[in-house]
C-alpha cells in the first residue's frame, strides 16, 4: 500500500515579478537625493577646508561701510575755569588794611583794602610843592616878558621921535645952507645926527625883536618845566588814589595772600578776585592732536544732557607730560550753575568731510594697526584684506582705500583672528 505524502503546495503563494520600471524611479530619487546632498554639504566642506579658524558670529561686531558726512573730532575732559581772574597787587610798600574777607561777593569798584604809604603821600607833597613853585615862577616869567616888551617898545617910539627930529632938523639945516644961513659944518653936523638917529631906531627894532625870541623862549622852558611836574604830580595822584584798592570786576573774593594790618612790598599780591560771569573750559588734549589744533575751531561742552556751542581760543605753545593745554570759551550764554574745576566733557571739532566712506570705529583699528580689516561675504566667511583709513572722529573713521561701499566688516578684536586669510563666522 503506497503512502501519499502530502507537500506544501497548498501553502505556496505566487509571487508576481515586479516591473522594472518602479525600480528604475526608486534609484532616480536615490541619486537625486545624493546629488541634493552633495549640493549642500559640498560648499560647507570646502569652506571648512579653506578656513583654519571657525568663531561663532555671537562673539563678533559687525558694521557696514557706509558713505556719509565725517566730522573729525576729539573728545577730552575739561574744567571750568573763569576767564578773568585779576590779581591785586601792592603799589606800594606801607601797611595794608584788609576791607573784605575771602569769599565775599564784591561789585566793580568797590574798596577791597586800604594801603597806608607815608613815603608816597610825603613824595606827592614834595612834589606838589615844586609844582607850586614852578607855577609862580611862570606866572613871574610871564610878567617879566610883559614888561620887558614894554621897555622895548618905549626904545623904539623914543629913537623914532629922535629919528623924526633928526630928519626935521636936516630939512631946516638944508634950508638954512642955501641961503648961507648955516655953515658947512653945521650942515655937515645935522646929517651925523640923522644918520645916528636912524641906526639907533634901526638897532631898537632889531633888539626888541632878539628880546622877543628870548623871552618867548625863556617863557616856553618855564612852561615845560611846568607841564613836566604837573606830569609827576598826577602820576603820583594816581599812585596816591591806587592805595585805595578797588575790584576790577564783578566776582568773589580769592585767597587772600597778606594778613590784616601786614606790613607788604611794592608789587606783592595781595588777593585774587574771581570774575563768576565769564567761564572757560581748560581742557588737555593728547599730544597726536597737537599739529591740528587750531585757534577759532568750533567745540561743544556738554554740561548735564545738554550741548553747548563753544570755540578754541587759547592752545599752550608747549607739550607738558604728552598733552597739550587748550583754552574753550563758551560762543553763547553760559550755561547756568557752574562752578570753578567743574568737570565737563568737550568735544572739539578739528575738520569735517562730506560724503566720505565711513565705517564704525571698533577694536580692529588698534588690533590691526589700522591696516588690515576682516569683510564677511555671503557665505559666513571673512577675508583679510589690507585698507587704509583717513580722518577719525569718536564714533566713525574714513575709508580712503580697501573696502566699499555695502560691505560687512568685523569692528571687534581681530586678534582672535591669528591673520589668518579666511575665518569661518558659525551661526
């Protein structure tokens, strides 16, 4: 009896052979997909083979090159200072009576302090006298002209009666002769007299017009030696009137440099007086400015949130410890409520460029020496590359040569750089 094993036909199942061209799709979309990959992973291969240095863009400051106007300026600290700030000093040596104490508000003229000089008031007496003296010695200069005048005019009217008769005499001689009423030698006599009538008149003229000169310029020297001690006496007036120590100006009272009732020296200061309506900023600018600064460059003060126009008009010819002292005055109304060494920011504007390339100032500038500059491209990598910079102010500097218009650059510190040529900026 034949056994019939049964197989496993009945659990087959028939497998349709699929179509090739699904699997042709299926290795299209996988070698579509490569290539997308290679597309994207490619650039950023390359760029990271090109780049030795990677810093995340977080850890960077970044500024566009744009064309604008540059003022160039520099910003310094100043303190106010007043502008008039006289100084009192003794005319002359004698005692000193202190009318004021320091700190006190005095107004233009008033006495500030008494000075007692007994040499002075006894040389302006001295010299008062001789003026009294020289006066009276013209006044009798004066008179003796007048009268000298006089005697000479008498001279000549008395030789001019004298010279009339000589010539009427020698009328009636020459009358007298024709007939031979008179001798020739009585004839002869009467034209001796005439001529010598005639030389006297002549010789009076002539010596009242020496005594003339003479007495004019007699009376001219009396007159200067007059003019002269009135001179010294007015001289000394005003010496005499500078005892009473007077302010110049509407202010405070200084530091008082003399005791009450101190014995002081010709030309010794006595005090100070601070004028409070006029103040101006002293302020040190670093010697690099030096060869810019000039006189009537405008400036602002800024005192609280508040900006004030002011000018330079003062710069020390002298560089002390690598500055240089500059004086500011104020173009406007001084602000209100300062005080003497206030500290106040002051900016001064040295020169100003329009439509200039301009780029945000940064730590590049001092890491780079100014020279080199790191621009970011579209692809998150920046370049080295070598510029050139002009004119500075605070907050910008002028691009002369490098960069462009529209470009990114690095402004931090580029010392983390290492000069390399490319560096990769990370997201």
């Amino acid at each position: 009896m034949k056994v019939k094993i049964a197989d496993t036909s009945a659990q087959d199942v028939t497998v349709e052979a699929r179509p090739k061209t699904r699997q042709r799709v299926l290795i299209g979309v996988a070698v579509l997909a490569a290539i997308l990959m290679a597309v994207m992973v490619v650039p950023s291969l390359q760029r990271w083979a090109g780049s030795s240095i990677s810093v995340p863009r977080d850890r960077l400051r970044l500024a566009v090159v744009e064309r604008a106007d540059l003022v160039r300026d520099v910003s310094v600290q100043g303190r106010v200072v007043a502008a008039v700030s006289p100084s009192l000093f003794a005319p002359a040596a004698g005692t000193i009576t202190l009318m004021v104490d320091a700190g006190a508000r005095v107004t233009e003229g008033q006495t500030l302090a008494l000075l007692d000089s007994p040499e002075l008031q006894n040389r302006l007496q001295q010299e008062q006298s001789a003026l009294d003296r020289l006066s009276v010695e013209l006044d009798r200069q004066r008179i003796e002209t007048k009268q000298k005048a006089l005697d000479n005019l008498k001279n000549i009217d008395l030789t001019r009666v004298t010279l009339i008769a000589s010539e009427r005499e020698r009328r009636r001689a020459e009358s007298g002769y024709k007939i031979e009423a008179i001798s020739e030698i009585d004839f002869e006599k009467t034209k001796d007299d005439l001529e010598t009538a005639r030389l006297a008149h002549e010789h009076a003229v002539a010596d009242a017009k020496l005594d003339d000169e003479r007495l004019a310029f007699e009376l001219q020297t009396r007159e200067l030696q007059v003019e002269r001690q009135d001179f010294l006496v007015k001289h000394l007036l005003r010496q005499v009137d500078e005892l009473n120590m007077r302010s110049p100006v509407n202010g405070i009272v200084g530091n008082l440099m003399v005791d009450q009732k101190a014995a002081v020296a010709r030309n010794q200061v006595v005090m100070a007086v601070v004028d409070l309506s006029a103040f101006e900023i002293e302020a040190q600018v670093p010697e690099s400015y030096a060869d810019d600064l000039g006189l009537g460059m405008d400036a602002e003060v800024l005192v609280g949130n508040q900006r004030y126009p002011a000018s330079l008009v003062s710069v020390s010819p002298e560089i002390i410890q690598n500055q240089v002292t500059t004086r500011i005055r104020f173009a406007g109304g001084m602000p209100p409520g300062l005080r003497q060494n206030q500290r106040l920011t002051t900016r001064i504007l040295m020169e100003e460029k329009n439509d200039v390339l301009t780029l945000q100032r940064g730590q590049f500038l001092d890491s780079g020496g100014s020279r080199i500059a790191y621009v970011l491209d579209d692809d998150s990598v920046a370049h080295r590359r070598s510029i050139e910079i002009g004119a500075r102010s605070l907050a910008a500097v002028e691009v002369v040569n490098g960069l462009n218009e529209g470009e990114v650059v690095v402004i931090s510190s580029i010392d983390q750089f290492h000069s390399a040529d490319t560096v990769l900026v990370t997201n």
